[in-house]
C-alpha cells in the first residue's frame, strides 16, 4: 500500500514512468506526478509519499536540491535520482545530498521495480526498527513511573475507566492489581524546608520519598504512588495477598490501618532523620479500587484542609465515623476530569451531552432536592459555557440566544425540569453555533485560497506560499481544501492555469512562451507537454481550432 511520486519537467517522461511501469508488483498502489520541484513540494504536503523518483536536471529547484530537502523534512522517505550524466562526482553527489539511488537513462522497467523495492524494504526495515518491541519495552521501562503517576492522577481526578481498559493499563504499567480490593490512600505533606526547593531538588526529596515508603510498607503492604495537581504525593496501599473470595473483616482491616499508622511514623522518622525536613501524613478510611478512589482521595483533602491546616509534622487518620458526618456532598462528575468546560474547549459534542445527562442523573438521584445542589450545577454549567464562547471570541448572549435572559434572570435553577431544559438548550445553541463558525471559517479559507492563486499565477503559488499568505499548516489547508470542494489543491491550480492559457490563446496575441510565464511556467516545452495532456491539442492548435 506504498505511495510513490515521480518528478520531471518533460511531461512525457512522466507520463510514460507513470502509466506503463507495472508499479503493483513492488506494492505500489498510487502513482502521483509532478512536473517541476515546486510542483513536487505540494504533492509531499498533501499525500503520504514513501518514494521519489526525479530528474536531476530541472529549471528552478534540481533534483539534487529537492532531495535535501526531502531528506531535512521528510526523513523517511526515499529519493531516486535519474540523470544522463555518467559522472561520478554526480552519483557522489547525489548519495551526499540524501538519495537512496541513482539511476542513469535510459533506465529499464525492470531496474526501476527492482531500486523502487529495495527503498521500500529500506522503510518496512526502519518502521520495524521503531516499532520493535525490544526498543518499545525499553522506552515503556524508562517512564514507568511517571506513567504510573498520571493515571494515578487521572483517576484521582474522577477519570472512569472502563474495568477492562483500567486492568489493561494496570498490568501494562507492571501495577498491583487493585481492581475489586480493599485499600487505603495516604497523603504525604512535605513541608519546611522544602518548600523553598529548587524543582530539581524538590523532584529528588520525592522520588527519595517514594523509595522510602516502598521499602517500609513492602512487607506487608503493596503500593502505587504519584504526585498530585497539588503536589502532594499519593499512595494507594493495599494489604498483600487479599483473596477476592474472602471480604476482609473490620478486625482485619483495624489490624492493617494500625500497621499503617505505625509504619506512617516510621516514615515521618526517616524523612526528619535522613532528609532533614519535616512532612505530615493522612490516612484514608478504607474502600473498594476503583469505585471508592475520587471520593476517599477529595475527602483527604478535606480534612488537611479543616484539621491540619498550616499546622506541620502531623499524622492524621481519617476515621469512618468523619465521613458520614458530612451530611452535604457536591454532584462528583461536575468536577471529574475531563470537565465539562474541557469537553466544550475540545469540540467533544457527543461527550458534553453524555457528561450533562449523568450530571442531571446524579442530581436527580439526591434524596432531597437541595436548591444549593441546583444552583451549583447552574452555575457550573454556565460557567463551562461562558468560558467556551469568551475562549471563541464570541459574548455568550449572541451564542445561546433566549437561554442567555434565563441565566441572568436566574431562572433555570428554581426546579430541576428548568434547570435540565436551559442546560440542554445551552449545550445545543454552542454547538449549532460552532457549526456555523467552522462553515463559514472554512468558506473564508477557500476564498482566500482561490483569490490569491487567480493573482499570483505568474509566480509562487505552492502549497508553502498559500500558507504563507493565509497563516495557516500547509497539511490543514490543502485537508480541507480538498474537503470543502473535493479537488485536491494542486489539482484545482493545474486547472486554473489551463483555463486561464486558453483564454489568453483566444483572446490576446501573446506568443505561446509568454502565455506559459504568465501561469508560471518557466519553460515554454513544459506548458505544451501539459497543455496537450489536459486539451489533446497543442497551445498553436488549439489557438488555431478556436481562434
């Protein structure tokens, strides 16, 4: 399923390559042609080309200077150079400037499958290199831990994963498998003097830290740990050899939460003894991975937050009876990662919309129609939603229309059925408006596009230039160019400039090379090559025919 492109400026040098060699036996699927190197430039930006074949001598950019290029922006793919100069200071050259080969005319069909098909073996042999899973392993090995440490993150923040993809990655990260056991998070401080660290030293106290707790738990205990958005470090801890069939008695488990206790001073010990600073320490209640996770890890804050406070060097467990205190709760995926403001910066419509329907089940779900719950989902969702138009550069009020007077009347959080309406005709209005925009911003890029290649015709009008002019990827325009219109870019300048040729051969009596430099064409042979391709007649001809 290779690509390949061929590049000549004698257009029937490129004809005859392209249509009559049997490229499908080498693999070869789809041939492209270029007629200059400018020419070639804008095919490499708009398809995934796995080898070049061009002509050495060309006007404007050789084919020597198209295969240093190619070799400093497309490393992978492959250039072979045809040329009728038997000189060796040429191949030397060639092979300097990146080539894989280099070919003299005339060159046979056969030699040309067989140097096509090593460069392509070339590829397959680089790609297995990358791909091999020695140096895959090896790479994995190397960022295990921080690895390990965002998907940590990612479920403390509330991420849901699915039991299949979180005990995939669990394995893949060479973790203890949790899934389904009892366990404890533990929260780790680390105070004066560290505060005032330098990142790298600070980074060095943690990983020492880290290393510490793995030592003094590792009897009895199993642990995965990571740093928070707070820089806190976190440990989940669970008991070694817990059997799924046997559910852990509260003697069991007041037996672990002693050992951790005492283990938890040991480690504020060494932390003063070897790392001269000081560091407090919480203790969840238990519960079950990964169900119990978010909630255990938000409720450690809070407790750091209501009964450690600045206070420092203290171990705090957080006993079950604290818990249930807390009568009022927020709706948890109003916060879970990514969040609803996240979702919208995105473009994730169809996430937003499942996102919003759990919102409104957990919300629905509350035993007592709390109004603070209402007003906190209200103000939650209108604030995702002014944060995604003022991101956009849009005031909220052109985008959601009626919905905007109910927000600031503060209608919609008085009874769940008008919250759920005004959050749903939220949702709808950002997205038919972002529709919209895009539409229209992609309607703008083509006429943009179009107008500059109509008044540059007798210069530069690659694919480089265009992005140039209109500040945007060369891949992102020539993707949506060929989206919007269904011509591919290159295709729709080759036209241009054949309509143009023969509206100048009937209507001017400008002598055939000076038509051919006004639509860019250096070389008058080039133009009646393509000319004659496109109309079947010579420019004279057609002049002559139409005239």
């Amino acid at each position: 399923m290779s690509q390949l492109l061929i590049v000549d400026d004698e257009a029937h040098v490129v004809e005859r390559l392209a249509e009559l060699v049997p490229w499908e036996q080498v693999g070869v699927v789809t041939v492209h042609k270029a007629y200059s190197a400018y020419e070639a430039i804008e095919k490499l930006h708009e398809h995934p080309i796995d080898v070049v074949i061009t002509d050495i001598h060309m006007p404007g950019m050789t084919g020597l200077e198209l295969s240093a290029l190619i070799r400093m922006k497309w490393k992978k793919i492959q250039c072979i150079l045809l040329s009728g100069h038997a000189d060796f200071e040429y191949a030397k050259k060639a092979i300097n400037q990146g080539a894989w080969s280099y070919l003299l005319k005339p060159v046979t069909d056969e030699e040309l499958l067989v140097t096509v098909s090593q460069a392509l073996q070339k590829i397959q042999a680089e790609w297995e290199q990358v791909l091999s899973s020695g140096k895959v392993s090896r790479t994995l090995r190397e960022n295990l831990p921080q690895l390990r440490a965002n998907l940590l993150n990612e479920l403390l923040q509330g991420r849901r994963l699915s039991d299949s993809e979180l005990q995939d990655r669990l394995s893949m990260l060479q973790l203890p498998d949790f899934h389904g056991d009892v366990f404890w998070s533990m929260l780790v401080r680390l105070e004066e003097p560290f505060y005032g660290y330098d990142s790298r030293s600070l980074a060095l106290v943690e990983y020492a830290v880290g290393n510490i707790a793995e030592e003094l738990f590792a009897p009895q205990f199993e642990l995965w740990h990571g740093k928070d958005w707070h820089d806190y470090l976190v440990f989940l801890v669970k008991p070694r050899s817990q059997d799924m069939d046997i559910v852990m008695t509260p003697i069991d488990e007041a037996a672990s939460l002693h050992v951790m206790e005492l283990i938890a001073t040991q480690l504020q010990s060494v932390i003063h003894t070897h790392l001269k600073g000081s560091a407090s320490i919480l203790i969840s209640r238990n519960g079950i991975f990964p169900d119990d996770l978010s909630e255990l890890y938000n409720s450690t804050l809070t407790t750091l937050r209501k009964r450690i406070g600045t206070e420092q060097d203290l171990i705090v467990t957080f006993a079950e009876e604290q818990a249930e205190s807390i009568e009022m709760r927020s709706i948890p995926s109003l916060y879970e990662m990514p969040t609803l403001a996240q979702l919208l910066e995105a473009g994730q419509w169809t996430a937003a919309h499942n996102r919003l329907e759990l919102i409104m089940r957990e919300l629905k779900d509350k035993r007592v129609e709390l109004q603070e719950h209402l007003l906190e989902v209200f103000v939650s969702i209108a604030s995702a939603a002014t944060y995604f138009s003022h991101k956009n550069g849009r005031p909220l009020s052109e985008l959601i229309g009626k919905s905007y007077n109910k927000l600031v009347q503060g209608t919609p959080h008085r009874s769940f059925q008008q919250l759920y309406e005004w959050s749903f005709d939220v949702l709808n209005c950002l997205r038919s408006g972002n529709e919209v925009e895009v539409r229209d911003s992609r309607a703008k890029l083509i006429a943009e596009v179009n107008q500059f290649v109509e008044q540059h015709l007798s210069s530069d009008v690659s694919l480089t230039a265009i992005s140039e002019h209109v500040f945007m990827h060369p891949v992102y325009i020539s993707k949506i160019y060929k989206l919007e219109t269904g011509e591919n870019l290159s295709d729709y300048v080759y036209r241009i400039r054949i309509e143009k040729a023969a509206h100048m051969l009937l209507s001017s009596s400008d002598k055939v090379y000076e038509i051919a430099a006004q639509i860019g064409y250096q070389r008058a042979h080039s133009f009646i090559n393509v000319f004659k391709k496109h109309t079947g007649l010579t420019p004279q001809e057609y002049r002559d025919t139409y005239g």
